[in-house]
C-alpha cells in the first residue's frame, strides 16, 4: 500500500480475510480494502466496503473514518449534494472527533463547489462566529476557508467584503497556487468596483511572475480588461493579441475575443467586429457562461447594425431571445432587443417588446426597467394618458428604483407635451425643489418656465428665466 502497489495490496489484503481467526481483523481489514481501492481510484468499491465497516462494526475505531471517507468518494465523483449530506453525518455522530473539523472544510467546499454561495457564507459565519477565525495549528485551513469566504463575497457581488477577506486570507497563506487564486480575486473585485489602475497593477503584477499557466491566462485577461475599461485601447489592444497568441483555454480565448471585438466596434470598425466576433463563436461550448453568450450575440448584432446590415442584426438579437436558458435571461435579451428597436427609432416594435415584459414577467429584476422605457416609448408615440399612467405608477411599485428621477422629469414632460400645462409647472416645480443637483434640471427649468409662458403667466415667466 505505502509503496502504491495497489493491485497487489487487494490481493494480500484479501488474501488475509481466508486466514484462520481473520473475524477479529474484519473491521480493520475492511477499512484497508476500502482504502486500498480509494487510492487506485475505484470509488465505487472502497465506498461499498466503507459502507460495510459502518453498518456492520458501528462501535469499530475505523468507523468515523469510514463515514468521513464514504463522504470522500461521493466528492471525488462529483456528488457535492450527497457528499455535504455524509459530511454532515460525520458531524453529528463524532462531533468529538477530529474529523469533524475536516468535515466541516469538505462541507465548505461543496457549497463552493454546488456554486451556493449565500449557503457558503452563512454556513462560514456560523462555523467562525463573526468570521474571527481561531487560532490552532492549521493555519493553511484557516487560510483557505477565509478564501472561501472572500469568493462566496465576490460571487454575491459584495465586492468590498471580498477584498478584505482576501487581504486576510493572503496575510495568512503560503500556499503558491492559493495565493495566485487570492490575487486573482483581488484583481477582480478592484476590477468590479471600477478601480481600474489598481485591478490592472495587480494583474499585471501576477501574470508576470506566475508559473501557473491557468492563472497567469487569467491574470492577463484581467489586465486586458482593466485597461479597455479605462478606455487605453491601444495597450489593451496588445494586451488581448498576447492572450490570443498563448491561451489554451476556450473560455479565456472566448473573452479575449470579445474584449478585441468590442474595441474595434469602439473604433467604429464595423466589419473587422464582426469578423472577430464570428471568430469567438468558435469558442462557446457547454461551459460558456450566459453573460459571455449574449454579450457575443449582442456585441454581433450591434456590429451588423452599424455596418448597415439590419436583417443580420435583427436575426442575431431574435435568436438569442428565443435560446434563453430561463426567464429572466430572457426578460434581459427582450429588454436589449427592445432597445435595439428604440434605438433604431422602431417606436412600434420597441413598445410592444417592453409592454409585453410589463405584461408577461412582472417578477422580473428589470421590471421597473421595462416599465420606464415603455413610458419613454410612448412619449415618442405621442401616447401621453398611458405614458402619464406609466410613470405616476412607477414610484408606488419601486420606491427604490434608479429610474425614478427620470420618470419624475418625463411625467412632466409628458403633462406639458399633452397640454396640462397646470401640472406640468407643479410637478417641474416640485422636481427641481426635489433634485437640485439632477443633470436633467436644465430641462426641467426649461420645462417649469415653458408651463407658466402656456399658462400665460407672462409676467412670472419673465422673471423665472430671468433669473436663470
């Protein structure tokens, strides 16, 4: 076994069981069988005979290093949700015992690897009250599960607590490939926060001195990114031409051709976009995320629509609503597409998309989205009783929405276009008393004066421009 003869250990393990008085070593050798047949890989088999030594000597010494291994080879297969719930078995029955602190690190990574991160953080915070991890010889474990508490962070987009836990963590890691992972997490939580200088630094920084191939691709991603994100286009350029030339991963190819495409759209050359862009396409397998599909597509048909190509655009946005993976994918491809259409000055087709994410997928995180841009919509349509509707009805549903000041304006602009001019002034009034620092306060002081001119309200219409 110690010289990793597996094969041969089976043999002489099973060899034993046929030796006279071998009932009093079953438990033992059962374990070493199990364990034999781990280590060559077979699962299956060392999970039947851990199972064994379980169910049949529960009072064994083996026994909680049974249950924990059984736990182990659902993990090896890929059974995260079995695994966490042997895991958890292990816990329960030997909560003295130190496996159960290593339970405890494999339940963590098949939270981690189950991709439920909000079940990850919490099962964190109840495992170290107040995230103060403790003190003991583990320093590396303490390490790796503050690292897991920076990405389940990062994953719930609480950017800010993923840095400082991955600051933490890398103060307490020696790990190589830990620490390379660490960095990248930093790279890319400076990255989402649109600290731009400092995401590119640390990138540049790790891909320069990483011998791990996978990081230094995506570290290099990730410099390519920050620096088109702080519109250096020529080194970013550079930057994702070396990516092109030394990646091996199709997902790292895949954004490296995007981030290229969507520069030369940037430069207003349409037709070598779309000539990137269909060479990207080659890179979308079953592992591409949902992000990368439609920023490709959309990236595509935007290109097509400005090289004057509208039935290639109108086919790209079409098919990619209709291969939604779920619903609110497909709220978001209707949205975009909807917006296509308005930008297109399609007023018709626009409106019927966003009435129909009103009416269709109430539910939807881009609700209140759909219903702004339908109220725009049918501004532009002269629709001004539904538009009124529209944007009186917003505040009352989300309170909080990041349209509300410019719903708040176009109510306004709606009532003057229609020709209330009475609630036109009161609520222009009322909206720059509200957002007195809004870019859109010129307009509404046009508005406000415009009101009281139609109110024929001479007088106070002078003296309101006037002292603007």
């Amino acid at each position: 076994f110690y010289q990793r003869n597996y094969d041969e250990a089976i043999t002489r393990f099973n060899t034993m069981l046929t030796r006279k008085n071998a009932e009093y070593l079953y438990d033992k050798l059962y374990f070493w069988i199990a364990e034999t047949h781990f280590k060559n890989n077979d699962f299956l088999k060392a999970s039947q005979w851990y199972t064994t030594v379980v169910t049949q000597y529960p009072e064994s010494p083996y026994c909680a290093q049974a249950l924990y291994s059984m736990g182990w080879c659902l993990f090896e297969q890929d059974k995260f949700v079995e695994a966490k719930e042997q895991f958890l078995k292990v816990k329960a029955k030997f909560s003295k015992n130190v496996l159960a602190e290593e339970a405890d690190f494999k339940i963590v990574e098949c939270f981690y690897n189950l991709k439920e991160y909000a079940k990850l953080k919490e099962y964190l915070g109840a495992l170290v009250p107040k995230n103060n991890f403790p003190e003991s010889q583990h320093e590396r474990k303490n390490a790796l599960l503050q690292f897991y508490l920076a990405e389940s962070c990062y994953y719930l987009e609480d950017y800010a607590c993923a840095l400082a836990n991955y600051s933490d963590a890398l103060a307490a890691s020696d790990d190589t490939r830990l620490v390379g992972m660490m960095y990248l997490g930093l790279g890319w939580s400076y990255l989402k926060l649109n600290e731009y200088v400092k995401a590119k630094e640390i990138f540049h920084n790790l891909q320069e001195n990483q011998e791990n191939e996978k990081t230094a691709e995506n570290a290099l991603l990730g410099e390519a990114i920050a620096l088109q994100m702080s519109a250096q286009f020529t080194q970013s350029f550079e930057v994702y031409a070396k990516i092109l030339a030394r990646a091996k991963s199709p997902q790292v190819l895949l954004e490296a051709f995007l981030g290229k495409a969507e520069i030369l759209y940037h430069l207003e050359n349409y037709d070598e976009a779309i000539a990137v862009y269909k060479e990207a396409e080659r890179y979308l397998n079953g592992e591409s995320n949902d992000a990368s599909i439609e920023r490709l597509h959309f990236g595509l048909g935007s290109s097509y629509l400005k090289a004057g190509k509208q039935n290639d655009a109108l086919h790209e946005f079409s098919s990619l609503v209709d291969n939604a993976k779920d619903e609110e994918a497909k709220v978001s491809r209707l949205v975009k597409l909807a917006d296509v259409f308005s930008e297109l000055g399609n007023t018709e087709k626009a409106t019927a998309l966003y009435e129909r994410i009103v009416k269709e997928y109430p539910g939807s995180r881009l609700y209140d989205y759909a219903q702004y841009s339908l109220g725009i919509q049918l501004l532009k349509e002269k629709r001004y009783a539904q538009a009124i509707e529209i944007f009186k009805a917003l505040p009352a549903r989300y309170p909080q929405s990041e349209f509300l000041e410019e719903a708040e304006f176009y109510l306004g602009k709606a009532y003057y276009e229609s020709g209330d001019f009475s609630h036109s002034y009161s609520h222009t009034k009322e909206f720059i008393n509200k957002y007195p620092s809004s870019t859109l306060t010129a307009g509404a002081i046009l508005l406000e004066g415009a009101s009281l001119k139609s109110l024929k309200r001479f007088q106070e219409a002078y003296d309101f421009f006037k002292a603007f």
